[in-house]
C-alpha cells in the first residue's frame, strides 16, 4: 500500500517532505519509542538551550555552529550509504533557496525570538508549524486541501495562541514583537516546506544534506561580517549550551531522527511534535526558572489538540 502524506516536522530546524513509500514499516517497539522521547526530550531541551547560548553569542552565529554540526554526521551518512550529494548540481536554486528560508532564517529568528521571551513559550509557539503549514499546503499543493475536521484543528490552534498572548504576564509589550518573531521562525519552516516539494522525488538525505550546506554557505558570511564572532568574550555556561545545540540537539537528533525514519516510518516520527512543547514547558520550569501560568497550560493543551486535529486528517489523504 502506497502511503502519501505531508508531515511537518517541528524540530530544531523542521523538515517538511512529501513522500511516497511502498516500504511497510515494523510495529513500534520499545527501544522505538524510547528512541522517539528521547527525540523529543532533546529538541524540547533546545529552546531553553537556545536562551542560554544567546547571553553571550548572537544569532548568526549561534545559527552557523547548529548547523555545522548538523552537516557532519549528514555528509558521513552520504558518504557510508553512498548518497549523492546534489547541492552543487545544475539544479542547484532549489537547495539554496530551501537552505535558506527552511534552515537559515527560522534558525536566525528563532534565535532572536527566544532571547527576549520564555524558552518554553518559544517552544509552545514553534509547535504552530503544522497549523501555518496546513494553510500554505491548502493554497500551494494540490493533495493537502483544509477540510471540516482540518479547519476545526486550525482554528483551535490559532485560539491557543491567542489566548497565549492574553497572558500579560508571559506576553507583553517588552516582548511582544519577539514572540511573533518566532511565529514567524515558525512560519518560515512551513515556506521552506512548501519549496521543498519541488525536490521530493531527490531523496530526503541528498534534500537534507545539500540544503543544510547550502545554509552554512548563507550563514558564514553573515556571522563574520554582522557579528564578528572572534571579538566575543561567552561565558563557559553559554558555550557549553551551543555546543549541546550543535551535537546534540542538532547532528545527534538528526542522526535519531533518520534511524527513526528508516525503521518506523514518517507517521510514527511525527508524534514527536506533541513531545516537544511539553519537554520545553518542563525544562522551562525546573531548569530556567521561567514562570507557567494558568493560562499557558490552557493554551498548550488546545494548540496539542488543534495540532493533532490537523495531522490526524493529513494521513491517508490522496
């Protein structure tokens, strides 16, 4: 049985694919959905990892090393599995152009976004993406129409984020436009997404890999020449949560999430964005201190149901 679906995927740094795949996956088991919390425990622990890393670093930076490391355990997987890389092929535009509004933006954003508001509401707000997502596939595809249940999803979505931004005490007008700054991160994974449906039919490591260089390409030049890194004095505290955003929450957790793909499948990798904005509202609490309102669990329960509204009626659609 052919399985057609596009999955948003809300990481640190989302990848949004359509595939199509004759290839039964195995039941879960328990190291699977072991494997599957442990992915979302490590992407819900980048946001707060984020707002540390931006005491001492700026954004074009702390952008360029995630995505460093993100490239190297890619360019081994190509090089064991004897994937060719296409980044620099004639068709080349669509990978710079997926690099660049898929991974260079919304990490620059989300960067900016989360050093002003809490690490958990940056996590909350970048749980939209399959919300912004399921609209821009209603205009710019023909297979991922928004129908009754869809819109009920979409609708419940926006009103979580609405009743968020209610919340004075999390949202106000210090960190306003901060926080749609980071829906606007959001926003982008979901553009990146759209355009990569043009290179569905490359493979989704060769997609990965070259857009993800093509994003060190945009991103070196913009830290060497904004923010002159080198002159920066970081803190031990804010390094060390780079360097955890750069092997761990990013070539590491890419690394989970390809085994996760190859042995379970696209739905089951999926589940991991309900994970996410409860890790980052956890890791939130007890590791940063932030303060959780009333609000903010009203508001994340209804943005998870909106979000599982929205994938439920994404799978099986032809």
């Amino acid at each position: 049985m052919v399985c057609k679906s596009i999955i948003y995927d809300n990481n640190s740094y989302a990848v949004f694919t359509l595939v199509q795949s004759g290839l039964e996956m195995r039941e879960a088991r328990t190291i699977d959905i072991f494997l599957l919390i442990l992915l979302g425990l490590i992407w819900g622990s980048s946001f707060f990892n984020i707002k540390i890393a931006t005491y001492s670093y700026e954004p074009f930076t702390l952008a360029f090393v995630r995505v460093f490391f993100a490239c190297c355990p890619l360019l081994i997987i190509c090089f064991y599995k004897k994937i060719k890389i296409e980044a620099f092929s004639k068709n080349w535009k669509p990978y710079a152009t997926i690099g660049l509004c898929n991974i260079t933006i919304p990490f620059i954003l989300i960067a900016i976004g989360t050093s002003k508001i809490n690490s958990y509401l940056a996590a909350i707000l970048m749980s939209t993406t399959p919300i912004s997502g399921s609209i821009l596939a209603h205009f710019f595809t023909k297979d991922e129409k928004i129908k009754f249940l869809k819109s009920i999803g979409i609708i419940m979505g926006f009103l979580g984020v609405i009743f968020l931004f209610m919340d004075k005490i999390i949202i106000n007008e210090k960190n306003y436009y901060f926080a749609l700054i980071t829906i606007l991160g959001s926003t982008f994974y979901s553009i990146g997404g759209i355009l990569t449906l043009k290179v569905k039919h490359k493979g989704n490591v060769n997609v990965t890999t070259s857009t993800t260089i093509w994003s060190l390409i945009f991103l070196l030049p913009l830290s060497f020449i904004f923010e002159a890194p080198w002159n920066s004095s970081p803190t031990i505290e804010s390094t060390l949560s780079l360097l955890y955003l750069g092997i761990i929450a990013t070539g590491l957790a890419w690394l989970i999430r390809f085994r996760i793909l190859a042995v379970n499948g696209l739905v089951f990798q999926t589940q991991v964005a309900y994970l996410i904005p409860i890790f980052g509202v956890f890791f939130g609490y007890f590791i940063m201190d932030e303060i959780i309102t009333w609000r903010v669990i009203v508001s994340l329960i209804i943005i998870i149901f909106g979000i599982y509204l929205v994938k439920k009626n994404n799978k099986g659609q032809n």
